[in-house]
C-alpha cells in the first residue's frame, strides 16, 4: 500500500506554510510507504499533494509520485493497483502515439484520464485504488475510491479549506479541523460495532463513499460522482445466474482463478496469509497453480490450543508444497498491542481479528511486500450461518406487520 495526503485551501498561500502543511501530513503516512517520498504544490492555486511509496510495479524512479502529465495538465497521487493495467496501456496505444516512461499502473492511469476523461477511464479501471487528481486547466481537484472500497480516503472542510488522506490520522497532523467525537457515529458504531461509510467517528469528517469522484473547484463547491452501482450488478447477475445455472460452477472457478493470476503481477515477492480456511486455502492453491516455484504462506497460531487452527494451515500448506512461515501467538503479545490500537487504526471497530492480522501483516512484511488473503469470501459466497439464518426467516419476517419489523430492526 502506498499513502496519499492533500490540502487545497480557499486562496494563495505562502510556499513555506503549504510545503509545511504537506510535508507533517504525509510524514504521517510513512508507515504505508517507506519506499519513497514525494511532495507537490501550486502555491497560486493554494493546493499541495504528498505521497508515501511502497514500491511494487516500476521499482525507478520512473514510478515516483506525484506524477504529471507531459504537458503538465493533470497531476496524480495514486495508492493501489490496477489489475488490468496492461491491457488498458494496450488499448490506449492503439489510437494514440504514446511513448510511455516506465512500467507503472499509475502512469497508465494518468494517460487513460488524459485521452479519455476521468469518469470513462475509472469506469474500466480492474483493482484496488484511492487517488487524487488535479486537473490544472479546469482547476479541480479529483478524488476517486475503488469500486469496493477497499483502499481508504477520507477528507474534511472546514472555513473552505479542504484536506484528505488515506487516515484520520494524516489529516489530524494538518491541525485544520477540530476533530471531536461525533455523538450519532458512536451511536452507529453501537449498533453497527464499526463506523459505517461515509461517517467517521469524528464531526465533519467522512469517508469518500465506494465506486465515487469527488470533484470541488476552487470556490470549495463539492460535486459527487458515481462511476459503478454495486445493487445494478447484483440484480443483472442473478438474472444471468438463474439463465445460465448449468454453467455456474466452472464459470466462478475461471473467474476466481482469473482474479487471482492478475494480482500475481509484481515486481516484488508476494505471498499469501493461510488459515487453513476453505477461503485462503482456495487462493493459496491457485496462487501455487500459477507459480514455477513454492508460494510463500504465513499463518498465526495461538498457544491456547482452544483458539489454534495452525495445524488446518500446516496441513494446506505442506499438501500444496508452498513456502510455510507459522508464527504463534502469545497472549502477552495482544496485551502489549492494545495500547496502539487507537494509534493503528484511527477509530474503533469491533472484530477480533485486528490483533492477529496486525501481527501477522508486520511479520509478515518482513519477507514479501504483497500478501493474497481469503478476506471477504463469506460475505461473496454467504459462508456464515447467518446467511442461511437470514434466508431461512426472510420470509416469515416480510409476514409480520410493519410495526413490528421496525421495532425489531431497531
């Protein structure tokens, strides 16, 4: 992951106080990308950008950022991947006389946007991803978040000054807002056990909603876009799913095996967290089909063998051949951890996991800068008996009267 950070403020600012601004917010950021550090800013226009690399696709210099277009239009800080990056650069080349620099994802974003408008080139953007984008003859300020959400951006305004980030914490640093405890985010947090989008727990400070742009001109007037409707795509696929029933099975293993092999394009080791799970063990298994060597796994274990699953990833492992790193759990290592959480993860949530998946993930960077998980596949394919739960008593729950089904959802 990389780290972005930006301020536009409502008039010119002096260079000093804007690279100053800049340069304590995406320092805040360094965590995400110790790699390289990369800071731009138009003090006429009262706006500066920053970012923090992790370097995985064009490890030169030719894969820094900020990065510009060649005739200066457009500058881009980007944190993410597009899986599809080499099929859009071949597209692009085949109408337009493109000499391109280096071998990034991010300099073939720009150029999409560049030779055909940002709504139409995020629409085929295939990844993961949050950007901002500043787009210097019209004078607007771009954000964009992946269609998932699965890269983070958060922005705030106040006295029309507007700042974002990838964390609460890098717009903390900026010292632009008040940051106080928003009373009904932390009555959807109780309800919730997390802060759902675009609240935070903080007033007057949001996340930019999945699947959107974000564009504000220099008056601070803010528009949103939306680029992809997640509830169109669900309804069109279950009508293609109850057509074309007998061809689902393989269908949906091409697919997952299609997604896996596009996000094994690196330029830098990847592994891969193993649980043992049907969900990590499945990518595990097609990450190893398309790889000549051993794949590297890394799984946690507990020392309480009520709560170890080690020995489900271990056999998964050693019946795949891959590269297995186990490490275990103590419990004075979660009880040292708890303090930093704040610091970690900037507002609370409820899942038990983020002890072990912190650990994990830090260990783990030792030895690969890229891991695959099976996150999210129970929510995908309804793994949990709560889904069967809720299909089960849909039904008799539509039957009762409406008063009832309010009481009962609140």
């Amino acid at each position: 992951m990389c780290g972005i950070a930006g301020i536009f403020l409502n008039s010119a600012s002096s260079k000093e106080s804007l690279v100053s601004v800049i340069t304590n917010m995406t320092n805040s950021l360094h965590h995400r990308g110790p790699d390289d550090t990369g800071i731009w800013n138009n003090n006429e226009e009262g706006i500066a950008l920053g970012h923090k690399r992790l370097s995985i696709l064009d490890l030169s210099n030719m894969g820094a950022q900020p990065m510009y277009t060649k005739n200066n239009r457009y500058t881009i800080v980007y944190n993410g991947e597009i899986y599809n990056y080499k099929e859009l650069q071949k597209e692009l080349e085949q109408f337009n006389q493109i000499k391109w620099n280096g071998t990034s994802d991010t300099e073939v974003a720009l150029a999409a946007i560049e030779y055909r408008g940002i709504e139409t080139a995020v629409s085929k953007f295939v990844g993961m991803f949050a950007f901002a984008l500043w787009d210097n003859e019209e004078r607007l300020l771009h954000l964009v978040r992946d269609r998932m959400g699965i890269k983070p951006l958060y922005w705030s305004m106040k006295d029309n000054s507007f700042i974002f980030g990838s964390e609460l914490k890098s717009l903390m640093t900026s010292k632009k807002c008040d940051f106080k405890i928003d009373k009904k985010s932390l009555s959807l947090f109780m309800k919730y056990k997390y802060v759902p989008c675009p609240s935070t727990i903080f007033k007057n400070v949001y996340q930019l909603e999945p699947a959107t742009i974000l564009t504000i001109d220099k008056n601070k007037n803010i528009k949103k876009t939306k680029y992809w409707n997640l509830t169109e795509v669900a309804r069109s696929g279950l009508e293609y799913a109850n057509i074309n029933k007998p061809s689902l099975d393989k269908e949906i293993f091409d697919l997952i095996e299609s997604a896996v092999k596009c996000r094994l394009v690196s330029d830098t080791p990847i592994g891969a967290f193993l649980s043992g799970g049907i969900d990590s063990s499945a990518v595990v298994a097609l990450m190893q089909k398309n790889n000549s060597l051993p794949v590297n796994t890394f799984s946690m274990g507990f020392s309480i063998d009520s709560y170890d699953e080690s020995e489900y990833a271990r056999e998964v492992a050693q019946y795949l051949g891959t590269n297995h790193t186990e490490y275990i759990l103590e419990p004075r290592d979660a009880i040292n951890l708890i303090p930093n959480l704040p610091k970690i993860y900037d507002e609370p949530f409820s899942d038990s996991s983020q002890i072990p998946t912190y650990l994990l993930s830090k260990l783990t960077s030792k030895n690969v800068k890229v891991a695959l998980s099976g996150d999210g596949g129970d929510e995908v394919f309804g793994g949990y008996n709560r889904y069967l739960y809720a299909d089960k008593y849909s039904d008799k729950f539509n039957k009762m009267p409406l008063w009832l089904q309010k009481s009962l959802q609140n």
